[in-house]
C-alpha cells in the first residue's frame, strides 16, 4: 500500500494528547500512522475512526522495535512526512528522595523518553528528507515534551531530566537536519485528563494562578502541535504550553 497523502506517524497515539494529535493531524489532510505500546484495540479503533489511517504496535524501550515501527509505516505507506514523537513514560518520585530514584528508573525513563525519540528520528532521516525534496517544503518532527523540563517540577527528578534533554536535542537536532527537516518542541503543563481531574491541588493553582485560568485539554495541544507541522520557517523551538502560569 502506499498514498498520496502526506504521512504523519504519531508516536503513543491511542488516547490522551496524542490521539487528540491524530484526530487534528488526519483533518488536516494527513494520512495517520498510529501507534502504542500495548493497547492494540485502541489502536485499531482509532484507526478505524479516521478517513485514512493505519495502526502499528511496537514497544519503543527496545531498539528492533523501533527501527520496525520506521520500516513498517515507510512499507506501508511509501512515504513519512511527520514525526510526532508523543510516545513517553513517568514515574513519580518525591524530589526528596534521592535514593528512590534508583539507577534503574533512570535507565528506564532516558530510554523511552530521550534514546527512543532520537532513534526514530535517526530511522527516520531518510524518508524525511526524501519528502522535503519531492514535496519543495521542509518535512517536520515535534517531540513532545513537558514544562518539567524547563522548570524545576514534575512527577520526579528523573523525569524532568529527561525531559529537559528532550528539550535540548530538539534545538541540536534542529541545527544539525536544517533545512530539510524542521525540529520542535511542545511543552505542556497540567493537563485536564480522567487522570489528574483528581489532582486537587494542581487543577486549583491552574484555576486561580495561571492567566487563561485553566488546566490545558488534549485538543489544546494537538491545535498548537498542528502549527508546527503547518509552519515551514519555525524550528528548533520549546513551546511552552501552560496556558501562561510560567509568567506568574
């Protein structure tokens, strides 16, 4: 199989942000390739409820896996032309206690949330730059970050880490795949999900302390995410999404 549609590969794409980035994504024209590590129904539904897409599993902790998720979408598809690189993992951790974040959470964390976005670029590469100069506009990556990887929060030491050198390869790598491949970052901050409606404290300091006075939805970031793909000048850039708290 193969289209002429413009591919979008959305890393961990069955629920949350991004699958509000693949439902933005596909109406945007582009053909979807899904994706998760475990939740296979989900995918296959999401799928099914986009014109044009197409769902892959792969757990991205592992390298084969990886490099496979690239071959597969490029196979089926004949062409990648965006890389949101979604797919990530946390554990939380007070920033207290150092000997909790152990060796082995590290390891785990950089993995899937530093080497995994980084590797699929690498695969990637190729079939990116082949778009750039077939379509006479610059292909496009967003990593999707954390707004703990520009301020000092966040579910643990090890996580913000990673997410701060997710930032910082973003604005290398932006440098280093110029001009064919654009390179940016989104940075969320609380997001309004079944998962933190619980989180009292931080829906509150949403609510009174930031200027938009609200935690962000899904579909908030998938809106700033599909900028991103749309822009073919902006690159290498952070964008803090936190509806503005950062200012306080």
């Amino acid at each position: 199989m193969s289209t002429s549609q413009p591919v979008a590969l959305v890393t961990g794409s069955t629920s949350g942000i991004g699958a509000a980035i693949a439902h933005r994504l596909s109406s945007d024209g582009y053909f979807v390739v899904a994706h998760s590590r475990s939740s296979a129904q989900a995918g296959h539904a999401l799928a099914q409820q986009l014109p044009a897409a197409l769902y892959l599993q792969a757990d991205l902790a592992e390298e084969s896996a990886r490099e496979q998720l690239v071959q597969d979408t490029i196979a089926h598809c004949g062409r990648l032309d965006v890389l949101v690189n979604n797919a990530g993992t946390s554990q939380v951790i007070p920033h207290g206690d150092l000997l909790g974040a152990t060796p082995d959470v590290w390891h785990h964390l950089y993995e899937v949330n530093v080497i995994a976005p980084f590797r699929l670029i690498a695969h990637a590469q190729a079939a990116l730059q082949a778009s750039a100069k077939e379509r006479g506009r610059p292909a496009c990556v967003v990593n999707i970050s954390s707004h703990a990887g520009v301020r000092p929060k966040g579910a643990s030491i090890p996580y913000a880490a990673t997410k701060a050198a997710l930032n910082h390869m973003t604005r290398l790598l932006a440098l280093s795949l110029a001009p064919d491949i654009r390179v940016n970052a989104v940075a969320p901050g609380l997001l309004d999900t079944p998962l933190t409606r619980d989180w009292t404290a931080a829906q509150a300091l949403w609510r009174e302390k930031s200027p938009m006075r609200r935690a962000a939805q899904p579909e908030d970031i998938a809106q700033i995410v599909s900028m991103l793909v749309t822009s073919d000048y902006l690159t290498g850039e952070v964008v803090l999404s936190d509806g503005g708290l950062h200012l306080t």
